[in-house]
C-alpha cells in the first residue's frame, strides 16, 4: 500500500514536471492554426459550415496523431525509458544487424540495459523481412538516410519553433496597434530570439521551476477564453465533433480545402516531442497530464475559437486575441510570450540532445558538449548548434514578412518528421515486438495515409517557404552521411591494417624499444588488434611507456550504459609486456567525464582486472569476451588499491609538487612540466589522486609487482597518444568518392573540433601521431 502511495506521488511530481518541458510547443499551436488555415483562398468560404468543417478537421487530427498515435501507441516504443527517432533507431539496430560499423561485441549484449523485459529476442524466430534487410548493405544504408533525413527534420524544427512562436505571441500587438508598422513586430521577435539563444550557456536550472507553472496556468487561461466564446458566440458548435462536418468541408470547398490542411497540420505541431523527450519522465506521468490537462483545454480553446470565428469571420487573421476579452487582453499577450519562449527553450534542448546522439554513433562532425553537475541529468549544451541556430531563426524570422509562409515551413517539417517516425515505428513493431508483418503494415496504412495527404497538401505550399526545411534538411543530411561514409571507412582502413599478435610476441617483453616511466594511453577505434599507428611511432621514435593501455571508446546501441558495466579489460600478449586493453562502452545519450576521472578509474579497473586474473575469475557474471572482462561488477572492487587527495597548502602548485616528487623523471622533466602546469589554468583545477597498494597477502608475488609498476606508471604521468590521420581516396577511385573524400569530408575534419578537444585532454600530456589513410 505504501509502495502503491509512492509510486502515484511519484507520477503525480512527473507529470507536473513535464508540462514546462514536453507541452510547451503543443500548447501555443492555438496562436496561429485557424489563420494558417484560411490564409488561402479558403478565406472566400465564409459559411458556418466551413468553419464547423476546419474545427472538425483540426479535432480529429489531434485526437489521431497526437492522442492515439503518440500518447497510446508510440510512448510504448520506448528503449529503456527513451524515445525518440535514435531511440527507434537504436532498437532495431540491437534486434537486427542494421548497424554499418563492424564493431559489435558479444559482451554487448550481455549489458543490463540491452535486452529490455519487452523486447527480448532470444529464441525467436527471425522475420523472412528482417533476414532480407540484415543480408542487403542497400537496405541497411537507405535505413541510416531515412533516420539522418528525420533528424535533419528535427534540428529544422528547433530553429522554425522559435521563430513561429515568439513572432506568433508578438503579433497580437496588431490588435490594439493598427498601424504597428511590420518592422516593428520583427525586432521586437528578433530581441526575444537573441536573448533566448545568449542565455543557453547557462542552463535552465535556476528558472526550470517556472516553466511548469506557466504551461499550465497558460492552458487553464486559453480553455477558459474558449469557452467563454462558446457561450458567447456559437453553442451550436459541439455539432462540429461529428466526422461528418469534414465531408461537408470538403463538399463545399473542394481543392481548397485540401490546399488548408498545410494549416490544419499545425495543431500537432510539438507532438513529436511528447515521444523524444519521453527520457526525462514516465509514459504514465504523460499520459496522465495530457489527458487531464493539455488534451481538454486545447479542445476547448479550438472549439471556442470556432464559434468566434462563425460570427466573426473579419477577425480571421487575428483570431485568438481577437477573441480575447478586452480586460484579459494584455495579461494574455504578456502570457503568451512567456509561454512562446518556455516552447522554443524546450525544442532548442532537444535539438541539442538529439545531434549529441547522432555525434555519438558517428554521424556528426566532432563538437564541443558541455554538461555541468548541477545542471539536469541529459542536459547538454552544444555552442556550435547554438549559434547555427540563432542564424537560421533570425534568416526565417527576417525572410518571411509573411508569417504564413514561415507557417508552411514548420507544418512540412513536423509532418515530415511525423512520417519519418510512423516507418520507424512500423519497423520496431515487426523486428523488435516481433508482431506480424500485417500488424506493421495495418499501422502504416492507417496513420501513414493519413499524414500523407496532410503532406500533399504541403507540397503545394513548398515554393511558398516549404522549401526551407526541405534544402536544409538535405543539406544536413548529407553532412551527417559524409561524415559517417569517411569515418566507417577510415574504420574499415584501420581494420585491414591492424597489427598482427605475432609481429608483437615476436619482440618480446620490452618490445625492441627503450620502456620509460609512465602510462601511454593510445586512443583507438578497434575492439581487437594492435593499430597500425602503434608500429608507426615506434618506428619513428623507438621508446615507450612502461605500460601500455589500448583505449577504444565506443558507442553502444543503448541510451545510458551503467558505470559498473562500462570498462572491459584485458590483456594484450603475456604479463610481461604490461600491456592491456580497455573498452569504455558508452550509450548515446551519456555525456563524457573529465579525463581524470577517467584516469583514475582506468588504474582501478586495470588493477582489479590484474588480481581477478590471478584469482582465476577471468571475469564476473559471466559477462566475457575474448580475454576481455567487466570488473566493475566484482564486489570486491575499489578495494585493491587506496585512493587518496594530497591536502592543498593554498598554493597552486602543490597538488602538481607532490605527485612530482616520488616521481622517476629527470628533475629537468620536473621541472619543464611543472612550469607547463603552471602556465595552463586548467592544471591548477586538476586533482592528483594518490594510489596506495592496500595490505593484504598475494599468493603471487608477480601480482604485487605488476600492481606496484602500474601504480608508480600512474605517479609517473599519463600521456595520451592519437593518431593524427591525412585522408586521401586511392588514386583509381572513382570520381564521386574523390570528391566526398577530399572535398567534404576533409573540409568537415578541417572545421569541426579537433579529438583531443572533444576527449577534453590537455595539450601537455598530448602526442599525435601522424597517419596516412588510402581509402
């Protein structure tokens, strides 16, 4: 019983939290769907029929796509508890070889967040459809595009939704100023803009608590004019729920009418967040606000804008705040903005989170992320995207003098997006629920037709801004897929290259080269093998650190990977080469630590991997691939060695004097990167963590050693080794491959972040290696 209390308390706190974030788009549709409507040559259809048609229109489509579709259907789409476009994508991409990139592991799928209660596939049979699709490369490339082109949609959507809705609340100042020039309405929307986008850097932690409140307080507000108009202007006007409404709308206006419903379309729009957001909160806590709240309170405010406009017709371009009594009229508007700036915060975060998930699986050029502790959890902010943004509002905002146009823009995109993600859904529910294919294609026949004759209508309206978010998309499009084509194949270079174990076990322990202090962490993308930029350097430069770690950071298909899941470990060659391998798996919605927490949890999970080796574990749960081992899961981990933080004597340079001074550098060594330290700001902020063996008895004394050598390594200093590649296509390729490789996505390297920036490693313990790629 006390369980049960909670769990509704619990519900009850999510579902009011998730009105300043998830509705915020959804609820300020009402500014400008009736005028997009009758923007056209619809407005010579001035009977009380045609208005009961487009309000029939309008409910039946929210009540399709928004409540069927998205509330009952999609919410249960979801991959541990995320959703959204990469959430599908992610799914199929476990359940079926979709994935382009050959760097799946068994113990992948030995994660605690792989296989969801719903969605194990184990001992299934597999579809005659999903075989065909894992065995054609054609087919799994025209599934990457379908989910690149939908997020393309989706950044789209992020600079058309503020535009449209802070232009939308501003232009009831027309109502009270007839002669407000246009210019006017545009600076003032272009302010608002700018200072939406400034702020972002500082996160929407301190003014969270507001957004809530607001929503809500805006939705009662705009249920509340509707129906004062319903009693007001048209009682008659619940006659308009019937379907039958829509045949006579179309009776009556034929061609015009279907050219009305790129207007129609925008009463969904900030649907497709209630499923991308889905992360942040429960499918029950959504369903429980939209369809005790948002649901009711935009059926009324469209219902009451109705009967308005069946008497007053005149009033059609401002409708809303032409309905509005005089007395609210000024606290409404001042609303309305609150509520326009609340929706373009929450689509501006999600447009961050969703290229942060498309960077992740390595179809975005690198950029900088930044996520701070006190900030909420999947909160990110991206500076780049930010300012791309910024632009592309203010270009449609300045652009489009007519805001229908900048309305047809945004319906094309929602529509398109909508669309994208019906397939998706259609593929998840035959490959994943594994549901019969009959099921799937019912889903995409019914939902799907419907979009595609709201998306016909749109297409008419593409020369009048539709084309907008089209060019662009494709534009990101292809970027996305130019970078992924360069750096699968820059992958697939790596693996045809790779170095074999037998040219390793042949130069024995010290590896032909002079070993010195320290750990060398070298930065690579293969699961198994030596790279090839390995040999190059000790080609070049015959010494190397005492111990060797190959690190591989990858993505694996699931949102959030658990920390006791993330490292596997294991050994390259015999115990005396001390050289290891360490796998950090990350989810695509994780959000990278600093480099000395990663250090320092590198050392313990390498020492855990030593002792578990010598115990004869070789690994825990099982959960085993190759020589590689999850240690984190031992219970005996963290106890092995002993942490501890030098206490700082308030000067900046002791933490760095002491990690110095039992090191076995040269005292010129000291020296030079202690004033290195000094120099650089960010080393003052740096912690030097301290390792101490613990006192305990080892059966071997050779586990002691190894454990003592990587503990001195550590004391010595970490230096992290990349490659630094020149790309170039082979000489007899053809010419379009020549043209994306030294054109796109060599431009692409040249202006995006370097490695070491986005790995946050500092330029003292950085050395690149140089490489050259023939692909």
């Amino acid at each position: 019983m006390v369980d049960r209390r909670y769990q509704c308390k619990e519900v009850l706190l999510l579902a009011y939290q998730s009105f300043g974030v998830l509705f915020g788009d959804l609820s300020i549709s009402p500014l400008y769907v009736y005028k997009s409507t009758f923007s056209g040559k619809l407005s010579n259809y001035q009977t009380e029929d045609v208005i009961f048609g487009a309000f029939s229109l309008i409910f039946w489509t929210f009540t399709l796509l928004s409540l069927f579709k998205h509330v009952i259907i999609l919410l249960n789409t979801d991959d541990n508890g995320e959703g959204g476009i990469f959430a599908l994508y992610s799914l199929l991409c476990r359940h079926a070889k979709f994935s382009l990139l050959p760097n799946h592991q068994a113990a992948d799928e030995e994660l605690s967040t792989y296989h969801g209660p719903r969605y194990s596939s184990r001992n299934l049979q597999s579809s005659s459809v999903k075989k065909v699709a894992e065995r054609h490369k054609k087919l799994k490339t025209a599934l990457l595009l379908l989910v690149l082109f939908g997020t393309s949609l989706v950044v789209c959507v992020g600079f058309l939704t503020p535009a449209m809705s802070i232009r939308s609340s501003i232009e009831g100042l027309k109502v009270r100023s007839n002669n407000l020039h246009y210019g006017v309405v545009v600076v003032i929307a272009c302010i608002l803009l700018v200072g939406l986008f400034v702020l972002q850097h500082r996160g929407t932690y301190r003014v969270a608590f507001m957004f809530a409140p607001i929503v809500i307080f805006w939705s009662v507000c705009i249920a509340a004019i509707g129906l004062y108009n319903i009693i007001k202007w048209n009682p008659r006007i619940y006659e308009a729920l019937s379907p039958y409404y829509i045949y006579k709308f179309f009776r009556d206006t034929g061609r015009d009418g279907w050219i009305s419903l790129g207007g129609v379309l925008l009463c969904i729009t900030g649907t497709e967040a209630l499923f991308a957001d889905l992360g942040q909160y429960t499918a029950a806590s959504i369903r429980l606000s939209f369809c005790g709240i948002i649901y009711p309170c935009l059926v009324l405010q469209y219902m009451g804008q109705a009967a308005f406009l069946s008497k007053n017709f005149a009033a059609v371009s401002t409708s809303f705040y032409a309905s509005i009594p005089d007395s609210l009229f000024w606290p409404v508007l001042l609303l309305a903005t609150l509520a326009a700036m609340v929706a373009s915060q929450s689509v501006i975060s999600a447009t961050f989170s969703i290229v942060k998930q498309c960077y992740a699986i390595g179809c975005f050029p690198r950029v900088k992320i930044v996520h701070k502790s006190k900030w909420f959890r999947g909160q990110i902010y991206i500076p780049e995207i930010n300012w791309v943004l910024l632009i592309l509002s203010l270009a449609v905002m300045i652009g489009f003098r007519d805001i229908n146009h900048l309305g047809n823009a945004y319906g094309l995109a929602c529509m398109s997006a909508t669309f994208v993600t019906t397939w998706l859904t259609a593929l998840v529910i035959n490959f994943v629920w594994h549901q019969s294919l009959l099921l799937a294609l019912l889903f995409v026949i019914f939902f799907g037709l419907v979009e595609i004759i709201f998306l016909s209508s749109s297409c008419v309206k593409i020369p009048k801004g539709g084309w907008v978010p089209l060019m662009l998309s494709v534009i990101f499009m292809l970027i996305m897929y130019v970078w992924h084509y360069g750096a699968r194949k820059k992958y697939l270079y790596d693996l045809h290259n790779k170095v074999s174990m037998r040219w390793i076990l042949t130069l024995g322990p010290s590896l032909g080269i002079v070993r010195v202090p320290g750990i060398g962490l070298i930065f690579t993308e293969l699961v198994s093998g030596v790279p090839a930029s390995f040999t190059h350097f000790l080609t070049n430069l015959p010494a190397f650190y005492q111990v060797v770690v190959f690190v591989c950071e990858k993505t694996v298909p699931v949102p959030y990977v658990p920390q006791k899941e993330r490292y596997l470990i294991g050994r390259i060659g015999p115990k005396s080469f001390r050289m290891y391998r360490c796998i950090a798996r990350n989810g695509y919605k994780d959000v990278q630590k600093n480099e000395d927490d990663f250090e320092n949890e590198l050392v313990m999970s390498i020492a855990e991997f030593i002792q578990l080796e010598a115990e004869g574990c070789g690994t825990v749960d099982g959960s085993l691939d190759g020589r590689l081992a999850v240690v984190r899961t031992s219970e005996k981990f963290g106890k092995r060695l002993e942490m501890s933080e030098p206490e700082s004597n308030g000067e900046g340079s002791s933490s760095t004097s002491t990690a110095l001074l039992n090191s076995s550098k040269s005292h010129t060594l000291q020296y030079l990167q202690s004033t290195y330290e000094l120099e650089s700001p960010r080393f003052s902020l740096r912690r030097r963590i301290r390792f101490k063996l613990q006192d305990m008895k080892y059966k071997d004394p050779n586990v002691k050693e190894e454990l003592l050598e990587l503990v001195e390594a550590k004391h010595s200093g970490v230096a992290y080794v990349l490659g630094h590649s020149h790309i170039k296509a082979k000489w007899n390729a053809p010419f379009l491959k020549r043209f994306v490789i030294h054109v796109a996505y060599s431009f692409l390297r040249k202006n995006c972040r370097a490695p070491a920036v986005v790995l946050n490693i500092p330029h003292t313990c950085l050395i690149e290696v140089g490489m050259n790629y023939y692909l």
